[in-house]
C-alpha cells in the first residue's frame, strides 16, 4: 500500500471538512436531502482526478453530512459508499471532462436506488419510482459536478500552487 505524507493527509481532510460544511449549508435551503437534491459540495467530486488523495476525504466528509439524512443509517452507509465508489472511479479518469461522470452515475444509481426504497420498498412500484429517483438524483448531481465542480478543476489547473502537485501525478 502507498504510504501517504501529511500533505496528502491534510488535503484529504480539509476536503473531507469542505464537503461536509457546504452539505451542511445546502440543508439550510433544503437542497441536500431528498428526492431533489443538489449538494454545493458534489462540485469537489472530481477533484480525486488531480488528488487521489482526496477520495477518503469525500467519504468522510459525505458520511458526516448524511448523519444529518432524514433517510437515516441507510443514507449513512449507501449514500457515503456511493461518494467513495464514484471518488475512486473519478481518481482514475483518462479525461478532465469524464472526470464529473463516476458521482453522476454513482449517486443517480445507489441514492436514487436507495430514496425509491425508502419511499416503497421493493414492491411492485419500485421500478417506476426508482426511475423518478434515479433521474433526478443524477441531474442534480450534474449540475453540481459540471456546473461547478468541472469549473473548479479547470481552475485549480491553472493556480501555480496546485500546479506543482499536479506535475508530480502526472495530470
């Protein structure tokens, strides 16, 4: 296993206190939770592309947050898992502009799985219900992962300071 420095650490832990302070702000609006959602802290999803680092960060960060879901421990446990599945897939993106995809499909996928499951189990319904989910699950998080989050990449690219870390990845 890849031993990881202190810079590393404290990357992936100011990550992690970002994320859960901007799921933690959204709430305030009522955008976090729900069938509806478009988490401010999904835009630092795709930074695992240029800081691997920063995918248990996420984790940590999403699974604070969701101690706060009114869907409870299954949001806790599915809704952070889907963060660091979609964390570590992004890590390993060939393209900048991929990079946003893995949270959008993750999230779309096991949170909208998980919300048509809380909302009528696997009955008969689950299938339409999950669709609704699903789909709108995934354009929130597109919205949060394009529209914010491939901005930011972008961004961070061209910072000098990010930039010498960046070099030594490779990116």
């Amino acid at each position: 296993m890849k031993q990881l420095h202190t810079r590393q650490l404290t990357t992936a832990a100011v990550v992690g206190a970002a994320y859960a302070a901007l799921s933690i702000f959204g709430s305030v609006f009522g955008i976090t939770y729900g069938p509806i959602q478009c988490r401010f802290s999904e835009a630092l999803c795709v930074l695992p592309f240029l800081f691997p680092e920063t995918a248990w960060g996420l984790f940590a960060g999403c699974l604070i947050a969701n101690l706060l879901s009114p869907y409870g421990l299954l949001d806790i446990v599915v809704g952070s898992l889907a963060t660091l599945l979609a964390a570590l897939i992004t890590a390993r993106c060939r393209s900048r502009y991929l990079a946003p995809l893995p949270p959008v499909l993750a999230n779309g996928l096991l949170v909208g799985g998980l919300i048509a499951f809380e909302q009528v189990g696997f009955g008969g319904g689950f299938l339409s219900v999950f669709s609704i989910n699903a789909v709108s699950v995934a354009v929130g998080e597109a919205v949060a992962c394009y529209a914010l989050g491939l901005p930011l990449l972008l961004a961070l690219q061209k910072v000098p300071f990010f930039q010498k870390m960046i070099a030594r990845r490779g990116r």
